[in-house]
C-alpha cells in the first residue's frame, strides 16, 4: 500500500537532543538498602523529560521496585517506558516491569517518561521506605511461581496447577490472573475456574504474595482454549470479512479498538490484521511496545468496561483485542507483518525462511499475548520487485518464505499474505510464485486499491480502485478483474482471493473536468497527508458526483477524487460472489463513518 507510512507516537515529537539534559536532584544520601533519585534529564518550556533511578546500596537482591511521588497541580506525566506509571490524583506511582525488577546488591535500573508542565516531584517513597535508603523494607517480594499447566479442560472449566514461588519469609498466597485480571486467590499451588465459555481462548498466569502482602513478579502464561463449538455463531455468513486494524492510529487519528463495537463493525466482520509488527535484520519484531502493550485504558475507554491497572501484566491495544474476542468469539486475529514502510527486511528474510519463521512465532506466541493471535499475516511490498525498496531475492523467494511459515506454524494457525494486484503483463504478480505459495496459505489480501493516484501529479484523473477495465484507463491491468483473473490463472483457488477495498479516497487539485481522464496540478489537500483523505470526510466534504469501473468519484471546486461508497461496495460484493471469492478485506477501520457504514455494506453484500 502507497501510503502506509507509520505513524510516529505523539510523545515521541517531545525527545530533545541529549545535550539538553539538566539534572535537578541531587544524588542520594547514604543508604544502608536502596535509594531513588530523580533527574529532569529534558525540558522544553511546556514539558520536560524525567528519569528515576532506583540502586540498589545494600547486600541481599531486591526482587522488585516501587517508587512513588507527588507532582503539584498541572503537572503530570504523559507517557512513560521501562516502567507501569500510573496515578491517583497527583500522586504518581512507577513499578517495575517483569523484566526489570530484580536488582542484585550494586545494580541500579533507571525509568523514565515524558511530562507536562513545570513542577518537580516531593514525598518520594521507594517500597514504601524513604528514598534515601535509610528507611526501605527489607523484606523482600516473592519470587514468580511457575508458569501454570493446564488439565482437565472441559466446555467451561479447566484445571491449573503451578510449581510454588519462594519467599524469605514465607508465600501466604496466590492470585490466578486470566486474560490478566484477577480471578480468585487460593492458598495452594492449584485452581479450577469454571464458568468459561465454549471454544474461547484464554491466558492464565499467577502471582505469589507473601505474609506482608507483597507481590512478586507474574509468572509466564499458559493459553487455554475450551472444548466444543463457540456458543454464540459467526453472524457474518461463510465469507472472510476483515478488516486491518492499524497499531498508530490511537495517536493523532484518535482510534481505539472500543471503536470496533462503538460502531458495530465487530459484529459484522470475521477477521481484524493488526498492523504492523516490523521486520528488522530479517526477523519479525514488536514495533510500537507502548500502543501495543502498554498504553493504559480508563473504563469508560475499555471494551470490557474496566481500567487498566498499573500492576497488569498486559495493557494497550492487545488487551483491548483480547477483551474484544471475548466478546465477540466468532473473530480471529492476525499479526500481520512488513507494510509499506516496513518490508526492507524481507530481502534478509528470505535468505533464512525458517530462522524467519522461528522469529515470527516467537513473537506471535509470547507468553504475555499467545491467546489474544489466531495467525499470522505477511505483507511483503513486494517480492522479486519494487515498493519503497527494491527487492532481488528471486521468484522463488515468497514460496519459500510462505512454506517456512507454515512448517513453523503448523495447521491451527492461519497463515495469508497480502499481496499486490498488478495485474499487467510482466507486473508484479508475474514476478513472483504467488501460484506456489498459495497451498501454503489460507487466503491473499489482493491490494485491489491504489492503482491511480496523485502521485502521479499531473494526472490523468483515474479511480483508485476500479473494478474493471474502462475506455480511457491510463494503465492497462491495474484493475482488480485483471488481477484477480491473473492470480486464478496462476493456480490460486478463487476461495482463497479476497478482495480489497479502501476505507479511503485518493484525490488531485488543479482539476476542471468533472469526469475522470483530467489534468491536474498536484494531490488535493488531506488531512493526514496530501492526495488522501478518510471516506468519513470525502462522503460530506466531496460527495461523490458519478462512478466509473464501479467506484465513485467527485468533482467540487477545484479538486478530483476517486472512492468506495456503500453502493460501490455492494456492486463490488455481488462481484466477488459471483467470482467465488473467499471474501473482502479492507484498509483500514479508522477510514469508516462512527456507525461503520461501509463495515456494514461489505457485510450485507456477502450475506
């Protein structure tokens, strides 16, 4: 996709050049257990960048960390990493990570974050000491019991059993935590929960507490999935209709996955991509860990209603799926992996397929996640040929690279790709084996969008996503008939081709002819980036005026777009129906109006 450039987080704008840093605390006291010192490290006027810093000064290892502190009114912090920052008024309270938590006699571990306004921290307390050193708890924090085994699984309970955690002065009990929020406390290493539902995912971890009420750090988690069929049926029909979900869009676009139920589209889609984990030295990696894992949600923001806590093991927008398939069993997601902006390291993956696809599990299945994934996804732009860089690795490679995939992930994962939809002669369907590959996987996303556009400045005015060929058409094969009759010639089964369609518009100014094939000046304005806009916008801003190879366009003032409506979407729907098509997919939810009208449309028109 032209335009998947990923966004960067809000708070991140706010990082100064190390040379700015002034320190503002002095260095602690003697200590005779630990100590905690604070350091604005940045400041910008408005805002500031702060650093806490937690030693270790005694001679047994601290097995976890809590400071807390008092900012005046008006200051606050905004984000934060390397730690669970959250507050009670002004009162603010970091704890460690379960990474990051022990300290050995000597060592020390700094957190830091980013801070509106001018004010300083005052009553520091570390483990509910004082933070010169003279005053912490000795007594230590148990250590994490083992991560849980499960037995004894049924339609709607599962027994748990854990090795113990140890403590030097003793484990009174244990919290059983699932999907990361508590669900009973017991005495023993065992629990049976019961109450689940049928054929649901869950993730069950536990944590140790000692006679003086502390808690250790979470164990691993073990994913649980119930026997029997899902008690509530996909309403959707037997067609693949998902949707992409994209990791930057709780910054500036101000889109949370709440919005998926707010607006309906949960209900009536199957499948959501989460995008996009990167690809860096040819192995699959987490991208952004504060949206993805860490962003704190209140109640009023949460699907299931409840605010996050600071001592959960996992937050953002994977907690938020996690609540999301609760509620909605019926839909699967997938991680989908490269983007646009993102697929450079397919070249180097490609060059080891399993240490690749080794990688790709790795992070799919982490402990602190494996239940909230059903697949993975590969949008590799594009193999054997260009995207934002150009890519040698050889016809051969995508098979290869699917294959590995699928050994790695074996049969009860989904594994697709999104692919492109060039379907011009020797464009970049015949560059690849995307025939081969396909017994590998379970569907192509055909990127059947972005044909035309004002990267090309000048014009001429063209849809974006047509349908299918039209007098005048400036290239020939850019058209999802041609793509999608390419892919079927090549060995591709149609069940597995879904067609895609753009929750957005691509737009030119300059223009004074109303029907497409006119010259332009350059991309019409947009609001995130010039020559696109959300449909959202365009269907009030630039109503559409006519259609052309079954998508809308616009002509108002001076500008020139090209869109899907509802109506064009049903058309497109009865179309791939009739192709025996697997289904649609679409880029991407935040594109959609507040009720989720072209979610609906796609639902309705493959019933």
């Amino acid at each position: 996709m032209r335009f998947r450039h990923r966004a960067v987080a809000g708070f991140a704008t706010l990082l100064l050049p190390l040379s700015a840093l002034v320190a503002l605390a002095s260095p602690a006291q003697a200590a005779t257990s630990a100590t905690a010192t604070y350091a604005k490290t940045q400041d910008w006027g408005t805002g500031f960048e702060g650093k806490w810093t937690v030693k270790n000064t005694g001679t047994t290892a601290l097995s976890s960390w809590t400071v807390e502190w008092d900012f005046p009114s008006g200051t606050s912090v905004t984000s934060a990493w390397d730690a669970d920052v959250t507050s009670s008024g002004n009162h603010w309270t970091g704890k460690n990570k379960s990474w990051n938590g022990t300290l050995a006699p000597g060592a020390s571990i700094s957190f830091g974050f980013n801070g509106s306004g001018t004010g300083a921290p005052a009553g520091c307390k570390l483990n509910g000491g004082s933070c010169d050193g003279t005053s912490v708890p000795g007594d230590a924090a148990p250590s994490a019991p083992g991560t849980p085994s499960a037995s004894n699984v049924t339609d709607t309970s599962v027994r748990l059993s854990w090795s113990a955690a140890t403590d030097d002065k003793g484990v009174k009990n244990y919290d059983v935590l699932r999907d990361g929020a508590k669900v009973a406390t017991v005495t023993g290493t065992s629990y049976t929960d019961n109450g689940l539902r049928k054929g649901t995912d869950y993730s069950y971890s536990v944590q140790a507490r000692d006679t003086a009420d502390q808690t250790g750090p979470v164990s691993g988690s073990v994913r649980v999935r119930t026997t029997g069929n899902t008690e509530e049926p996909p309403p959707t029909g037997d067609k693949v209709k998902l949707g992409y979900f994209t990791e930057w869009g709780v910054y500036g676009r101000n889109y949370h996955v709440k919005n998926l139920v707010t607006s309906g589209s949960a209900a009536k889609i199957t499948h959501i991509n989460y995008a996009f984990g990167n690809v860096v030295n040819g192995q699959c990696k987490l991208d952004d860990a504060y949206a993805a894992t860490d962003k704190a949600y209140t109640a009023d923001q949460s699907v299931s209603g409840t605010a996050d806590t600071w001592d959960q093991p996992l937050r953002g927008n994977f907690n938020q799926l996690r609540q999301l398939k609760a509620k909605y069993p019926h839909i699967k997601v997938l991680y989908s992996f490269g983007g646009w902006t993102y697929s450079g390291g397919f070249g180097q993956a490609a060059q080891n397929p399993a240490a690749f696809a080794k990688s790709c599990k790795g992070v799919v299945e982490d402990p602190r996640w494996a239940d909230v994934f059903d697949g993975i996804d590969i949008d590799w732009e594009y193999p054997n040929a260009c995207g934002l860089t150009c890519d040698t690795s050889g016809p051969a490679a995508f098979k290869n690279l699917s294959q590995a995939l699928r050994a790695e992930f074996g049969k009860d994962y989904l594994v697709t790709a999104a692919i492109t939809a060039d379907g011009s002669s020797g464009g970049k369907i015949d560059a690849a084996d995307y025939g081969g590959a396909a017994q590998y996987l379970n569907w192509y996303n055909v990127m059947t969008y972005d044909y035309f556009g004002a990267f090309d400045k000048d014009g001429p005015t063209a849809p974006h996503s047509p349908l299918t060929s039209y007098n005048g058409i400036p290239q020939d094969g850019f058209n999802s008939a041609a793509a999608i009759s390419k892919l079927k010639a090549k060995g591709v089964p149609a069940s597995k081709l879904l067609l895609g369609i753009g929750f957005y518009g691509r737009g030119w100014t300059g223009v004074t002819q109303a029907a497409p094939g006119g010259a332009a000046t350059g991309p019409a304005p947009g609001t995130y980036e010039a020559g696109i806009e959300d449909y959202k916008i365009l269907k009030n801003s630039c109503p559409a005026t006519g259609t052309v190879a079954g998508t809308a366009y616009a002509h108002c003032g001076g500008n020139w777009w090209s869109y899907d409506t509802p109506a064009t979407i049903a058309g497109k729907m009865s179309w791939a129906k009739n192709q025996g098509l697997g289904g649609a997919f679409f880029w991407e939810f935040s594109g959609d109006t507040a009720n989720g009208e072209l979610a609906t449309a796609i639902d309705s028109g493959l019933r």
